[in-house]
C-alpha cells in the first residue's frame, strides 16, 4: 500500500470555514445552514459547506447580471479574456496536485489519475478556449431588400455573447465539467453562476478562488452550493439567467428543459448515456478486451458514456467475456489515495445501493454474474462486474447504471450489431473495435450517437465537439460549437 501524503494545503483547504462566492464577497448562507460532505472511500464526514438558500441564489444571479451589463467586464477586449483564461489555467497548473487531493477526496476517484487525467484536461480545454475568445467572428451579407429597391445597404452579422450563465454540473467530473462550463463562457464575455453537485463541491470552490486571483472582475464567475432542489431549482427558475448548461441525469435534464422553453432560456445539456462497444471478429481481441474493461471500469464506471453495453461478434464471444472478467478481478480496490489502487468506490451510499439493485435484478432474472457482483465498506465499494445471459430489452441493457457494471451480448453479423446498438434510448457515445476500415466506414454514420471511437473509448480532445443524440442531451460541450452556445446572432442591416 502506497498512500500519498495530503499537502499543507489541501488539509487546510477542507478545514476552513464553510464559505460561497457571490460577487466580491465569500458568504456563508443566508439562514447559516451548512451540508456536510463525507469521503466515499470512508463513509465519514470530510467537511461541511454552505446550503444556499434561493435568495442565495437569486443574490449570485443579480451579481453576474450586474457585472455583465454594467461593469467593465461588458467591455473587456478579446484579447484580454484570451490572458485571463491562459492565467486561470496557469494557476491551474500551479495547483494541480491540491485540485487533484481535493477531487480524490470529495468524488473518490484516483488522486494520482486525477491529476493527469481530469485537471490536466480542464487546464488543457481552458487553453484552447482562450484562443478562442480572439477568433470571433461575424460576417458582411450583401443584401437585396426586394421591397426596397432603389436603396443601398450595408449588413452585416454580429455574434455576441449571450449573457448570464447558469451552469449546473454533475459529481463524477467535478472539476472538469465545470470547466467545460466556465471555458467558452469566459472566453466569449458571459458571467456565470456556477452551481456544482451536492457531493462534489470542493474543486469548484478551489476554483472560485483562483478565478479571484486570475483578476477577473467582481461579479463575473459566482459559486453557490447547496441542493439541486433548492439552489438548482432557483438557478433554473431565474429570470435573469439567459442561458443554462447542466450535466447530470436525463430525467433532471428534461425537467430544466421544460423550465427552460418557458422563458426561451437558452439551454445546453449533456445527460445519460447507455454507450455500446462493439468488437468486431476481426477486431485486435487482446487489444479490444483491455479497451472495453477500460471504458466500462474507468472512474469505477461512473462515466456518462461508459462502454455499459459490450456487443461481440460470436464466435468470439466467451473469450472476450473471460478475458474482461479476468481484468476485471485482478483489479484491486480501495482509497485513491492509495497509488497502488485500480479503482475507487462509488460517489455515495445512494449510489452503492443503486448499482447492487441493478446487479441484484440481473440475478433475479436468471442472468449471469461472469465476475464481480459484491459490495463491501467501509466506502461505498462494488466490485467491478460483467453479466451476461441478458435479454436486449432487459433494464440491464436499457437503462443507465453508473456503475462499473458491464451488460455483454453476441451478436452475428454487422447488421445485428447495428440494431442493437441503436436499440437504446440514448445515444452518447459508441466505439467499434475492428481493422477492417471499410467496415467502420459502413458503420459510423449508420450509428445514433454524438461520438463514435474506433479502436478506443472515451477518448476526448477541446477540439471535438461533444454530446448526444436522442435522451442524451441537446447541444454540445467543446470545440467549437461550443462558442456558438454561448452566444447570439444579431443581423445588422444600415439604410446608406
């Protein structure tokens, strides 16, 4: 056992007073209650923080609107916001090892992995975004006005950032996701309330405080945390929001778009997935083993485009199967403090006894449990598990798990892959593990989802849009489509 000792500084981090960011000023809520936050590799309280109330909220929400339409912020020039966010990602990388701690604590996940993975991917988006705050364009139209013929005009489009941001992010990437967030809303001149998930609010605050030492204006990035029913709720009711992003679940994502198209509230989310991987008989086998325990076990599965629907050709079929359960129980499980360890525990209590219900309906169903299938504490620990044995249309293969459990089917030809990979409500990601091009090619676009990987999963850059079709979401984090999220047309059109 190799446990990292915890920095001066992320010790001190978790012990000081319970505080939120509204404006200039760091506050505890209005009513002075607090919710603690417990260490999931422990079950034991980590340290409490504020419970914001909707005047909270609705507080965090006029400071952004303030600073947007009144304060210099309004005016900042490109290339200002392009130094900004290069600053905010500097600090970043000064702290990357506390923000890495803080994040193994507060989710669970891999300290060491964490800080090459989900902080060295926030700091690296938080880069590209930057250049993007100086390539804004619009454009000049030549236009005809049949209805006004014996005139000129000059018109042009303008694309200017949408407002105030209301983004709210799950808890299985905490720091990314709200970079992801932050990211093109900063680089386009928008403020923002940040409002991170109830578990999972520690690096966002960390965050807060380096977006306050980047220089940037009061007003422009607020944080509030507390609970999706009250802060949430307040956060999407607010009229004075003009755009709202969320990551999470998909039944909570419709309900904010339902709120949303009530005020015409611009809306971007990126919700649940159900993601196939699918090995081809051609396919590198080793290489596609390894690839689809990696996508359905990394971050203990709690991914919104896992690979939780494993598809093999055949006669290939149970070789595969063994191999993935053969990764999987040499997996060692534990605190990601510790180097040595594979995997982390679950989010939470909740989320533990969720994932056992679903493992607990594949045996009473009939199906097989190939591996795993067992939960232990102290924490919030599953093995990771492979079923097989199991009926497309069952709630294994057709729901959302968000955990590190795999559903494996055979399938015969490439048509049969096709259907029930596409027999899902979701459509996120996909990957196809195979060497034959023309193939993938065939497959790709007959494929109904936002990414589709081949010959790897989960594999992300800042310049690849990303979301989902179907029930898994609207719009698209990322690349630049991104940028067009966070902002709005206006045409312009002079009588010379």
């Amino acid at each position: 056992m190799a446990i990292a000792t915890l920095l001066p500084a992320t010790t001190a981090f978790i012990q000081r007073a319970p505080r939120m960011l509204i404006g200039a000023e760091w506050v505890e809520a209005a009513d002075g209650q607090t919710m603690p936050l417990r260490n999931p590799a422990t079950g034991e309280q980590l340290c409490v923080v504020p419970r914001a109330t909707v005047d909270d909220v609705d507080r965090a929400v006029l400071a952004a609107r303030q600073a947007f339409d009144d304060s210099p912020w309004s005016r900042t020039r490109p290339r200002e916001r392009q130094n900004l966010l290069w600053k905010l990602a500097d600090l970043m990388q000064r702290d990357a090892e506390l923000l890495a701690q803080l994040e193994c604590l507060n989710n669970g996940k891999s300290a060491a992995v964490a800080q090459v993975m989900d902080v060295q991917l926030a700091i690296d988006f938080l880069r590209y975004m930057a250049g993007w705050a100086t390539k804004i364009e619009g454009s000049s139209v030549e236009v005809s006005v049949p209805l006004m013929p014996d005139q000129q005009f000059h018109s042009f489009i303008r694309r200017e950032a949408v407002g105030v941001v209301g983004a709210i992010v799950a808890w299985n990437f905490p720091l990314l996701l709200a970079c992801w967030k932050l990211g093109p809303a900063l680089a386009t001149g928008c403020t923002v309330v940040l409002k991170p998930a109830d578990e999972t609010p520690l690096t966002a605050l960390k965050l807060a405080e380096l977006v306050q030492e980047a220089g940037y204006p009061d007003g422009v990035f607020n944080l509030v945390t507390g609970t999706g029913i009250t802060a949430g709720s307040a956060l999407t009711r607010n009229p004075l929001v003009d755009k709202l992003t969320f990551t999470g679940s998909t039944a909570v994502g419709k309900e904010i778009g339902k709120i949303a198209m009530d005020s015409m509230t611009r809306v971007t989310l990126e919700l649940g997935g159900k993601s196939p991987t699918i090995v081809m008989a051609d396919a590198d086998l080793g290489s596609a083993a390894a690839g689809a325990a990696s996508a359905i076990f990394f971050n203990q599965g709690q991914v919104c485009c896992a690979g939780s629907r494993l598809y093999v050709q055949r006669k290939h079929f149970d070789n595969v199967v063994a191999d993935i359960a053969g990764i999987a129980n040499a997996m060692k499980l534990g605190s990601g403090l510790d180097t040595s360890v594979d995997m982390g525990p679950l989010i939470s209590a909740r989320q533990q006894e969720r994932v056992w219900r679903y493992i607990e309906m594949g045996r009473d169903s009939g199906a097989t449990i190939a591996c795993g299938g067992e939960q232990f504490g102290p924490g919030y620990f599953v093995k990771p598990t492979v079923i097989v044995d199991v009926d497309q249309q069952h709630s294994l293969v057709q729901e959302e798990i968000f955990g590190p459990v795999l559903v494996a089917i055979p399938f015969d030809d490439e048509a049969d892959a096709l259907r029930m990979a596409n027999d899902s409500p979701y459509g996120l990601g996909a990957s196809i593990w195979s060497n034959d091009l023309a193939a993938v090619h065939r497959m790709i676009p007959r494929i109904k989802s936002g990414s589709v990987w081949v010959n790897c999963h989960s594999a992300l850059d800042p310049a690849l849009p990303f979301g989902g079709y179907k029930m898994s979401g609207v719009g698209r984090e990322m690349g630049y489509a991104a940028i067009e999220h966070y902002t709005e047309l206006k045409s312009v059109l002079i009588k010379l």
